[in-house]
C-alpha cells in the first residue's frame, strides 16, 4: 500500500522506517561520490557504516515494509563484504604505520618492508577495488531501485500503527541476540552452580591460544554488538537518557572486539607475507601479542559487567515503557 509519511511530524512505523532508509541511504550516495572522486580511505569506512545502518533500518521495519525484490539484506551485505576486503586491507597498513612502526627498530621495519614488497610484487591486488565495485551492476541496480522507492514507499501490514506501540518487540530480539552469543563465556570458568568466573592473571600465550582457537566466536559477539548498537540508537529519543548506557556498552564491545579482530587480520596477512614471520619479525609478534593482551584484559571488564550486574535486566525494563519523543525526529542530513 502507499502511504503519505510525515517526516516533519513522524508518529507510525511507516514514518520512522522511511526516515531511517532515506537517512542512511543519503550517506550511501554521499560517500560512494567522494570515494569516485579521492583517495580517502575513511570513505571507504563511512560508505560501510552507511551500509551497516541501511541494513539494521531495514531488519527493524522489516515487517511493514514493502521493498522491491534488489534491495534485501543479503544483497547490501554482499557488497559491504566485498567493499570490506579493501578496508581490511587499508587497517593493516594504517595499524602498521600507526601502530607498530612507531615502536619497532629501524632494521625490523626495513625488514618487514622487504618482505612485503616482495609479497606485492609476486601477487598484486588480490580483490576488485571499491571503485569498480561502486560502478557495477550489482551496486547500481541496487542503488537505483533504492531512489525509486524512496519516491514511491510502500509499505504493509502494521505501516501505520503508532511505533510506541510496537518498539519493544521490535527491540528485544536483537537484545536476546546479543545476550546469547556463546563467547561471553570465553576465557571463563562455570561452576556447578551455573555461575560464571572471568579467569584473571592469563600470559600472552595462554590469550593467544584462546584467541586462536574462540576468536569466530568473539568476531559474531563483536557483529551481535554492532546490531544491537545500531537498532537501539534507532530509537534513541523515545528513551531516558540512561538509555545511552546500554548503547555505550554495546559501542565498547564492538571497538575492543575490533580490535582484536583487526590483530588477527593483520597475524593472517603476516602468516601468508612469509613462512616462519615471527623469527624474521620477533619485535612485531611482540607488539601484536601485548595488544592482544591489553585488548583482552579490556574485554573482561566487560564481561565482569554483563554477568555480575546483570547489566541489560534494566534495559529491558526501560525498553518496555516508550514515550513519544518531544523532538520531530532524525533529520534526513
């Protein structure tokens, strides 16, 4: 059905998913200008970000939206994927340049720049860049059907049913989500009563073998995390500002177990640079693993918080008590 949305005075869930979609879709186009046009590697990351919000937008409202069959949440996952090949690679060297070099000697750095010249020059660009990715059909289909149903919304079923009324069933399932993901549990102990101990005091081996052997684990957590931050500062103005806690959580999850994640991306690229990297590299496996250590020791605060204080008991309580906004609303920006 079509439906006249009132962006200046938004009410139903018809209103907030079109504001949302044209938000986030804005910042798509915006970004995927400026990545034609530079050479900023933070465009590559906002153009993402964008992505990652269009699909948190589009799986809130998904059942009062009626989208055209190009615009579903695997085909913007796909390109994001592809995209995030390339920023992959523009973390490694920026965590490199800004992280490692300043801290090893000149002759590991030198070495390390050998070795990797030598890797570029036998294999090149192993993955399509943005800029051909951004020029594709699978992109540009996408992008057009987007715009035209931005002239045209359609929606269905509960469109038109005032969003307070329906905010926490749309809220806590990703919450559950979040709350399920089995690496809360990594790096600690349960006993026979079900409680759960975060084991302190562990070496930089005995971190690196967990992250080895969990780190998918912390990586789905670290998903899990950008999900339920996204979904919630959806809704950010029908809450109180305590609200804001439970998104700051759920930020420091993400940026620690990104951090993490980026370490193992830069160790896969360093295992496939050159055989035997950690003899030729000693200083930088060193730095890696200390990294490592300080993210970990990071991430058990907060898992210290999530399972001693029960820290979205709360949240689930506010969540089921909405009130209507005094503000119009997201601008579309």
């Amino acid at each position: 059905m079509s439906y006249d949305v009132s962006i200046e005075n938004p009410r139903t869930m018809a209103d907030y998913a079109y504001i949302g979609i044209a938000k986030h879709a804005k910042k798509i186009f915006k970004y995927e200008t400026r990545i034609l046009e530079e050479n900023d590697p933070e465009n590559l990351h906002q153009i993402r970000v964008g992505m990652r919000r269009l699909r948190s937008v589009l799986a809130s409202f998904s059942s009062v939206l009626k989208l055209p069959g190009i615009i579903t949440d695997k085909r913007i996952g796909r390109i994001a994927r592809i995209l995030g090949r390339e920023r992959d690679a523009d973390i490694i060297e920026i965590n490199l340049e800004t992280k490692y070099k300043p801290k090893l000697s000149q002759e590991e750095w030198a070495k390390f720049e050998e070795i990797n010249e030598k890797h570029l020059e036998k294999n090149g660009k192993q993955f399509p860049s943005s800029r051909e990715i951004l020029k594709g059909d699978d992109y540009q289909e996408f992008k057009e059907a987007l715009q035209d149903w931005l002239k045209n919304p359609q929606f269905r079923g509960l469109a038109r049913v005032k969003i307070e009324k329906l905010l926490p069933s749309i809220l806590l399932p990703q919450i559950g989500n979040f709350c399920l993901e089995s690496a809360w549990i990594v790096g600690a102990t349960i006993d026979e009563n079900g409680e759960v101990t975060v084991v302190d005091n562990l070496t930089e081996e005995e971190i690196e073998t967990i992250i080895d052997k969990k780190g998918e684990d912390l990586h789905n957590l670290r998903k899990e995390a950008k999900k339920v931050r996204y979904q919630l500062e959806l809704f950010q103005d029908f809450y109180p500002p305590e609200y804001q806690d439970y998104i700051n959580f759920a930020k420091e999850i993400q940026t620690v177990l990104g951090n993490v994640q980026d370490n193992i991306c830069l160790l896969n690229y360093l295992n496939n640079l050159t055989e035997k990297w950690q003899r030729k590299l000693p200083g930088l496996q060193q730095l890696i693993r200390e990294s490592q250590k300080e993210e970990w020791q990071k991430w058990q605060q907060l898992q210290r918080r999530f399972f001693e204080t029960n820290c979205l008991f709360n949240l689930r309580q506010i969540i089921n008590q909405p009130s209507h906004p005094q503000t119009n609303g997201d601008e579309i920006e």
